[in-house]
C-alpha cells in the first residue's frame, strides 16, 4: 500500500444496536455503542489495511464527538478535517434487526452537528492535498451541508482528486425516495468511481433486474470504473473498455455492517497510487479479489470498526 492520501468526506455517529437481537427498539433491555457512519469506516478501513487517509465532517461538540474523534485517531486516521459545532450534538442511530427481519431505525438528527458543516469551515489545505476524495453522505439532503459537500468535491477535483462515491442509500433518512433519487443522481456525472450495492442498483436504475444493462444505464462520461456489490455473491466491475465479476469469498458471517465501507477502502487503499489499474483488467480483477476479502472478512465479527481488517489478515484470506 503505497502513502498517497484518501480523504473521506461525510458523517460520523453512533449506531445504538440493542444488546439482545431480535427486538424492536421498543423492547430492547439495552442498547451498545456502536461507532460508525459509512464516510469515516471507509477512512478507517483505509488506515488498517496501512493506508493514509483523513476524515473531513462535523461533529457535536459533546462526549460522542469527542469520542468519535478518538476513534478516528487512535485508528491512525487524520482528524484535521473535523470541525466541531458548539450548538448541535452528534448524530445518534438506534438501529434493530426485529425478529420479522424487518430493520427499524430511529435518528437524533434535528439536526445534528454533520448536517451543519459550512463550506466556509472546511479545511482545503486537507482537501486539496488528496489523491483520492471519497464520499457517500447522507449530507446531500439539507443546507449548510449540502453546499460544503458540493464545494468540498470541485477543490477535490480541482485540485487532481480522482474522485470516488458511494451514495449509502438508507432511505428512513430520506424526506422522500423521489428525493433521495434525485439528490444521488444530482452528483452522480461528478465521480470517476462509483459503487453502489445490488439495492441501490435496483433503487436508482427502478428495475429489479441486476443485470449489465441495468448496471450500464448508470454509466456517465466521466465515469472511469463502475462496482456493483452483490454481497455473498461478490462483485461486478464495469470500465470504458471491459466487464466482468469477482466471486467472494466462502466466510462464516455473523454482521455484514461495513462490508461495503471495508470494499471500497480496501480497493481504493490500491488505486491510490496507481490509478492505471482500473485499465488493466487483470490487475483490477487481483485488486477486487482483495476488496472483496476485505469485506468478506468483516461479515465475520459484529460491527463495522471493530471487524474491518489488516492488510496481513486480507493476504491470508487472498492466498488460502
Ligand atoms: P454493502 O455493505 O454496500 O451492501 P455488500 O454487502 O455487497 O455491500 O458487501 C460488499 C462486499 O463484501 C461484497 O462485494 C463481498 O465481496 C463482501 N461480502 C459481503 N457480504 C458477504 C458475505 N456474506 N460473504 C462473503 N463476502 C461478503
């Protein structure tokens, strides 16, 4: 893994996952904490596989801020990007799996400190020192925001980033899916790389074919690799020049949280330095090989953080 810097653009909060599972949240004894928020797992995942990547979001000028904070640095993850808003608390998720396999969710977000991010505060020291700006935010929905995510993304590029995007699409967050379309597509030409998840395929393409038809009507001008995450069943990739898919790997999964976070680090941890992968399909076969080891192995421990791997661990996996 090679030093050039991934930043990582969004929201950071806790999930609050009740401590027995199958209950609604009404029922929970009790909650745990979870630390999350697919922007900074993503920049974690990097950092564990030996990656250098940085955070940039908002957080609440309270406990959990400050220990999400933490979390990121201890992690090895720059925190020069985090601006923390005296006024608003940090964003909180109760989040369950209830017994009808139906998830339920529950949000501290009226608003929350990650919604009130100004572009007038963001760090373009940070921002423009990275080789690849990564972002999958929530944050598209409401102002401030909105507008330091769009300002955030042209100083990226302006600057050389190549620019990468998960739109993390979890619709109770949504004003509305007309919406949450609208606002995804409203970046999407933006991106160079792009992945999106079986459920999101379905979501923005309004089919429920998953197919390479339905996967290239996504596929815009500027668009230099396109992924598609099929979970137990691997990957797809799609260039300018070819397609084609990467099987996963056979683990014992007990929480697919991050698994997505941890894919996406774990292949932009490796075209950081080396963008020419993406034109060698060979090469990018091996690198989404990696990817999808790394987020096979993080369905085999509960939560995101705690589960996403090393770059020894994800080696072990790759040459079993
Ligand atoms: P998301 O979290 O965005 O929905 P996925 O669940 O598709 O993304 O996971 C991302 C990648 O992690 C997959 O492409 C796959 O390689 C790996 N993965 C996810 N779930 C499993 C699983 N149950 N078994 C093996 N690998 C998995």
């Amino acid at each position: 893994t090679g030093k050039g810097q991934i930043v990582s653009f969004g929201e950071m909060l806790i999930d609050f996952v009740p401590t027995v599972s199958g209950v609604s949240l009404a029922e929970a004894p009790g909650f745990l904490k979870a630390p999350g928020g697919a922007p900074a797992n993503v920049a974690i995942a990097v950092a564990r596989l030996g990656g250098k990547a940085a955070f940039v979001g908002k957080l609440g000028d309270d406990e959990f801020g400050h220990m999400l904070a933490g979390i990121l640095k201890e992690n090895g993850v720059s925190a020069d990007g985090i601006n923390f808003d005296k006024g608003a608390r940090t964003a909180l998720a109760f989040v369950t799996l209830r017994a009808d396999g139906e998830r339920e969710f529950m949000f501290y977000r009226n608003p929350s400190a990650d919604m009130l991010l100004e572009p007038e505060e963001l760090n373009l020291e940070l921002i423009k020192s990275a080789k690849v700006f990564h972002y999958g935010s929530i944050s598209l929905i409401v102002e401030p925001c909105r507008s330091a995510h769009i300002k955030a993304m042209e100083v990226a590029k302006e600057a050389g980033a190549l620019l990468s995007y998960d739109p993390n699409l979890r619709l109770p967050l949504w004003p509305s899916p007309k919406e949450a379309r609208e606002q995804i597509l409203s970046i999407w030409d933006k991106a160079e790389v792009i992945k999106v998840s079986d459920v999101e395929l379905e979501f923005l393409t309004g089919s429920d074919k998953i197919d390479d038809e339905s996967a290239l009507s996504l596929w815009h001008p500027n668009l230099k690799l396109l992924l598609v995450t099929l979970g137990e069943h691997g990957c797809r990739y799609y260039t300018k020049d070819f397609h084609g898919s990467v099987e996963a790997f056979h683990v014992n999964t007990v929480d697919t949280t991050g698994a997505g976070d941890a894919f996406i680090g774990a292949l932009l941890s490796k075209i950081v330095d080396d963008q020419s992968i993406i034109e060698d399909e060979a090469r990018l076969r091996a690198v989404l090989k990696f990817a999808n080891a790394c987020g096979a192995i993080t369905t085999t421990k509960k939560g995101a953080i705690p589960a996403l791997p090393t770059e020894t661990e994800v080696l072990s996996l790759v040459n079993k």
